[in-house]
C-alpha cells in the first residue's frame, strides 16, 4: 500500500507580503519577559508607519514591559490546507503611552480596522472604550517573515 505525503517548502516572505499581512491581520501575540518568566498573549493591534501599537489594561503584561521592554509580536495567517500558512515575527522595544494625541492616534486606528472588519458603525469616542487602557507602541528592530504552501506529493 502507498501513502502520499506532503512536503512543504518554506520560504521568506517579501518586504511587500510582511507589510500586507501585518497590516491586515486581526490577531497578533505578544511575548515579554516577567522576571525570568516568558509570558505570551492574543492582543488586537494596528500596524502603522512601521510601528506595532495595540491597548492594554494594567496586569502582568504592562508590569513586564515597564520592567524590559524587549518584546516578540507573532502575526500568523493560515489558508485553508494545513501545511498553507505565513507568518511574521517582530523583536524590537515596547513603549507605554497615556492619554495624548499620539496615543489617541493610534486608539483611532485601532478602532477603525476592527470597525471596518466586524461591520461596527456606532461611534464611540476612542477614550471612552476603556480610559484606564495604555497604549503601547512597539518600535521594530527586527522583522522577519516565513511561509509555506507548496505541497508536492510523495515528499516527507
């Protein structure tokens, strides 16, 4: 009896498919360093002018980034096979922002990707979704992308 395999050659992505896929992407996960404890979560965010920001509450991960900024951003979009996907990986340093028209850029940017992928049209005053939330603006030193989907049969 003969099985078919898959093998699925990787490749980098190009400058143009990192920026559309970090740009359209609904969910990305951040990676921070609590202590010596590696700490990893979902987040929504906007990438813009070459910068990653996204909200958050006070907890562990704004404790953690004020303590080392270093950060790792993972964006990662599948198709529909499941050796079909891309993804991107972004090290650089967190910055926390408050309240200020540079951080209220970004909560308006933020607001309008997901308002434009879920359908939302009621207008909420940015401010007002949760004014306890900091904004956080990740500064890339650093980013990489990899793909896959070339699937030939009877390759391991």
């Amino acid at each position: 009896m003969s099985r078919a395999c898959l093998h699925t050659a990787m490749r980098d992505l190009t400058d143009a498919e990192i920026d559309e896929l970090l740009r359209t992407e609904k969910v990305a996960h951040v990676a921070v360093v609590d202590g010596d404890t590696p700490y990893i979560g979902p987040l929504s965010y906007v990438y813009a002018d070459g910068v990653i920001a996204f909200r958050t509450k006070e907890g562990r991960r704004l404790d953690a980034i004020r303590t080392n900024p270093r950060v790792a951003v993972e964006v990662t979009r599948t198709g529909p096979g499941a050796a079909e996907w891309s993804t991107v990986l972004v090290t650089g340093v967190a910055q926390v922002m408050r309240h200020g028209s540079e951080a209220a850029g970004y909560v308006s940017q933020i607001l309008a990707k997901y308002r434009a992928a879920y359908g939302v049209v009621e207008h909420m005053p940015d401010w007002l979704i949760d004014p306890g939330a900091s904004v956080v603006r990740i500064v890339p030193e650093e980013i990489t992308g990899r793909g896959a989907g070339d699937t030939r049969p009877g390759r391991f």
